[in-house]
C-alpha cells in the first residue's frame, strides 16, 4: 500500500496534515497480519479486524483507552515488536 494512499485517507479521516504525515509513514511499517487489517480499514472505515496479543486486544485499546483505529494498529504491533516495553507502558496508562 502507497503512503500517500493513507495519508490521504487520514486526512479525509479527520487527521491534520502533520500527524497524517507522520502515522502514514510509521504505519507503512506494520507486521502481519495488522498490514492487512490496515489495507482493508483504508479501503472501508467501518472494516476493523480485530487482534489480541499480551493482554491487550484493538478493539479493547479503541474502547478503553480511546484510541483510533491506526493508533490502535501501531500499539499492537508495538506490542508485538517490543513487548516488554510495550506492555510496561501501558500499564503505566501512557496512551
């Protein structure tokens, strides 16, 4: 998937310029199968996929600590990439 496609579709999605920017490129870098769930909520915002790892589920982060859906996306495969951190932060109710 192009960057340019989803920084365009953050900007249609209520996203300013600069954070479009800077979430489009660190979404460009995602781990399966959390790039495939990115591709289809580009395609269609009402399609979030769900995914649990370490405790913590997208849609759970999305509702408890009111994350959009890339936020949530970018979280998850942080969690994935460097649990420890990841989980140790969150505990400690930084979103």
């Amino acid at each position: 998937m192009e960057k340019d496609c989803i920084y365009n579709v953050l900007l249609e999605r209520g996203y300013d310029e600069k954070s479009a920017r800077l979430v489009a490129t660190e979404l460009m870098t995602l781990n399966k199968p959390l790039d495939a769930y990115l591709e289809k909520w580009v395609q269609k915002e009402s399609d979030i996929s769900d995914y649990d790892a370490y405790g913590y589920s997208i849609k759970q982060l999305m509702e408890e600590r009111n994350m959009t859906y890339p936020a949530a996306l970018l979280t998850m495969d942080w969690l994935m990439k460097e649990p420890d951190a990841a989980v140790a932060s969150l505990k400690r109710g930084i979103k």
